[in-house]
C-alpha cells in the first residue's frame, strides 16, 4: 500500500502558486526548518469523504445519472502547507468544501485558495477534501456521519506527523470554509462532526441554501464567527435575509452590508456577518480575494516572515 504522505506528481502549471510550490517531489520532507517553498500534498485518505455507502449505486438528480465509480470513489485530499508556516504544538486550519461539479485540484486553481492563504500570512495549513467529483450533489459523504469529521481530522494529523517538525502537534482552531453546495457539509460538521470545539469560525460563500438552524445554532452557542457573503442570483438570498429576520426577532446584533463597502475593521469587530455581493455566484471566493479578506481579518495568528 501506498505511503500515505506520497505526494502526487504533475505537470507544472496544474495549479498556480505565486510563491513557488513544490509539485513534483516524491518523498515527503523532513525538516520544515529550512524549508524556503510551499508544500502541497495530495493523498488519500480512508477517511475521506468517499466512496460511502449511500452514493454506492451512484446518484439521481433530475433526469442525469451520475455513477458511482466515476464520481464517488475518489478519495483524495488536499493539504497545503505554506513555507512560512510554523509548526507548534497547536496546529490551525482552513478546511474548504466545494460545490457541485468540482475536484480537488481545480478548487486550488480556479479560486486561488493557496495563493490567498500565502498572501494573508496567516499560520494555518489550508485542507480540500474531494466531495461528489464533477457531480451537483451537495452529500458530504462519511464527513456528514458521526464523528466523521474528528476522523478526518485524526487522518490530516497523523499524516502531518509523519515530518518530524509535526510529530508531537494537536488540532487547534479550525475555520470551515465553504463555497455553494459546500454548505451541507458543514452544517453536519457543526452538528456531529465530533470537533465542534475547535470551529472558531464558518465562511459561507453563496451557499445558505438550507440546514440553517444547524448554523444558527453554532453561532448562537459557540462565540465564534459567522460570515455569510451571498449573491442575488445564486439562490442564497431569500434565506439569508430570512435568517437575519429571525436574529434581529431575537434581538441578536449583526453586521450586513454591501460588498463594495465592506472595511477590515467592521470584519474584525463583528461576529454575525452578511454581505451581499454583485459578484456572479462563482466569482465570490476569489474574484475580490475575499477568502483574502476573511483569512486577514480571522481569529488565525500570523506567521513569523523568515
């Protein structure tokens, strides 16, 4: 069986990092201490999202079949390390769920999440699981069972520990970020993920579709950070503005606004975020860097500059 920390090989210019990334090499590194590039991983994990038992026989959606052996049996997660990053006893990350219709490597290329986590400067590892591959289904898979999520997360740890500078390091902050049909994902990840502690924050990016009592109940009970950017056309609107009715009902404070007027300062002081966007529904996560913005102004702490 394949070493689990085996990184994958492929052609230069599949994804485009502006600082540098290391693509091609065939063992894993053993000392981040003199690391001057940034380290992708591509592996794959048991704990993955797929196969799972409920897409065995593949899925419907409307008049489509998607089969199973085509778009749910890939198990491959992302885990990108920036070279600034610093090892610590606590280990922080960003895990990001894409939408409908999407892989692994195209979510790194298409929003810029590598390169937006480099930028920010933030001391976090960024990890992309593999959810239905090019198929509109918004099923989490085995993230979306029991503890499923604590699993993945044990998976991401126990590789990471594989180079030395990781061996003695524990989970810390987790910020859930999630574009589109990522919601779903996520929403069970809050309820019974097994690592609800550890989520200081949740980035929506167009996808309050539904579930959104499960988000309501996090940020009303957790003290973490809520951000929820969301477009006229892309079918999150009608539910975001019912959800900030029933928090100002409540008497809750939130902060809503327009995109193009959104200030660093006003994503810092607030907890309840809502942003309305003129962006098209697939330009929301990179098109102003606003997974930028969200990373810049997040409860991450900031990388050392080598």
């Amino acid at each position: 069986m394949k070493s689990q920390l085996q990184l994958a090989i492929f052609a230069l210019g599949l994804i485009f990092f502006t600082s540098g990334c290391e693509t091609a090499q065939k063992s894993p590194r053993t000392d981040a201490s003199s690391k001057n590039f940034d380290e992708l991983i591509l592996t794959q994990f048991v704990s993955a999202p797929f196969p799972h038992s409920a897409r065995a026989e593949g899925h419907n959606y409307k008049t489509n079949f998607f089969p199973s052996e085509k778009h749910y049996r890939d198990n491959t997660v992302a885990i990108f390390i920036p070279k600034n990053f610093q090892p610590s006893a606590k280990i922080d990350f960003v895990v990001h769920c894409h939408g409908w219709r999407n892989t692994v490597t195209n979510v790194l290329r298409q929003y810029e999440l590598p390169q937006q986590l480099v930028e920010s400067g933030k001391n976090a590892i960024l990890i992309v699981p593999q959810g239905p591959r090019n198929a509109p289904d918004s099923f989490g898979g085995k993230l979306e069972d029991e503890n499923g999520f604590r699993n993945f997360m044990d998976e991401v740890l126990a590789t990471l520990r594989q180079q030395k500078p990781f061996r003695k390091s524990e989970i810390g902050t987790i910020i859930l970020s999630g574009h589109s049909g990522g919601y779903q994902v996520i929403s069970s990840i809050l309820e019974k993920g097994g690592l609800t502690k550890n989520v200081k924050e949740v980035w929506l990016f167009d996808g309050l579709y539904a579930r959104t009592d499960k988000f309501q109940n996090w940020f009303e009970n957790s003290g973490g950070r809520f951000i929820d950017i969301y477009t006229a056309n892309g079918g999150t609107k009608t539910e975001t503005e019912n959800l900030m009715h029933d928090v100002k009902k409540k008497g809750a404070n939130y902060f809503s606004t327009e995109e193009k007027d959104v200030r660093m300062q006003s994503l810092r002081d607030n907890r309840l975020i809502f942003i309305f966007t003129e962006l098209p529904h697939d330009d929301v996560l990179h098109k102003h860097k606003t997974f930028l913005q969200f990373l810049q102004t997040s409860c991450l702490s900031n990388a050392e500059k080598k």
